[in-house]
C-alpha cells in the first residue's frame, strides 16, 4: 500500500506544479503555495511581485541581521526572516546605459571585501523602463550558507539597489523564483 501512497503524492505534487508554476499563479516551495502580489516601493517609483504574505521585517529583527546602520531601506521577509526581499533607493545616479557597469563594480567590491564568497551567473534584463543588472553568489554567516542574488537597477535617474537571499540549502527552490522576480521590477516615471 505504500507504493501506491508514495505514487498517488507524486501525482498530486506534478498537478501542484503544473496548476500553480508561475508567479501569477503562484509557486509551490517546499509543499506551500506562495502567492504574489504587485507591490509599491518608494512612493509609487518602483513596482515589483513579491509573495503577498511577506511582511516588512521587524526592526528588532533588521538590527540583528542587518547591523549597520546602512541596513536596507525596505526589507520584507517570510515569518522566520529567514528569506528576504530588500530594496533601496540611492541618490546616487545611474542612467539604464550604466547599470551593467555597476553591477560588474559591485560584484567586484563584494569579492574584494568577502573573498570567501562563491560568485555563480550575473546578468542583465532589459526592460523598457528599466535595466536590471545581477549577479548570484554564496556567502558564509555564523550558522548556515546563503544564496544571494544582488542586483541594481536606473529608477527615475537613481540607483535602486537589491538583495535577495535564502538559505542556501534552498537555492534551487528560490534560484527561479528571483529571476521571475527580477522580470516583474518597473520602473514608474515620476
């Protein structure tokens, strides 16, 4: 009987997949269904899906993770805080034709300062609005590994900067998931 058991699971896991593969639809991660929603950043500038039940992270919880003082701007995260989503809007300017250029200097400095990083794929979407340069990495902490998917992007003349990351044993869960992410960053004129 439990053949059967372990067969009737795997159908029912690919109708899962099949029904709910996307970010419009929603994406099972490890057997929960995550829903997206279109959200507002920075006044209306920025618009970008992210799953609809994460929530902006605690500040207790932002002090602990993200000690500076620079911490990120906005940061929203799962009820564990342990997968992020963080945004910041930069005075800095970045004009679309540059953003590949900074990505490549950020990636560089991140090396510089964390040798200990494992760098994978970096690219660039092109959007009308927008360019969305990124790269992935791993990075050690105290306990666990991370999987880090940095990226920056020309909004309004500014730099948004971004950073996503998760546990590392859950890169490949979350590897798509971002990059379908990535595709969903606007840029509203203002």
């Amino acid at each position: 009987m439990e053949g059967v058991d372990i067969k009737i699971a795997e159908v029912m896991n690919q109708y899962k997949a099949e029904s709910y593969g996307d970010i419009e639809n929603g994406i099972y991660v490890k057997g929960e269904l995550i829903r997206f929603e279109m959200v507002e950043l920075f006044d209306g500038q920025v618009t970008v899906m992210l799953p609809e039940k994460y929530i902006d992270m605690p500040i207790e919880m932002q002090k602990i993770k993200y000690p500076s003082e620079n911490r990120p701007q906005i940061i929203k995260c799962n009820e564990e805080g342990e997968v992020n989503f963080t945004f910041s809007l930069l005075n800095s300017a970045l004009e679309k034709s540059a953003v590949q250029s900074l990505e490549k200097q950020m990636k560089k400095l991140i090396r510089k300062v964390q040798p200990s990083n494992v760098f994978y794929d970096e690219g660039l979407v092109e959007k009308e609005s927008t360019a969305i340069g990124w790269f992935e990495y791993k990075s050690p902490t105290i306990d666990i590994q991370l999987f880090n998917l940095m990226y920056c992007a020309s909004v309004n003349g500014k730099t948004l900067q971004g950073v996503f990351n998760a546990p590392y044993y859950d890169w490949k869960l979350w590897k798509e998931i971002m990059h379908n992410v990535l595709k969903t960053i606007e840029c509203v004129k203002k």
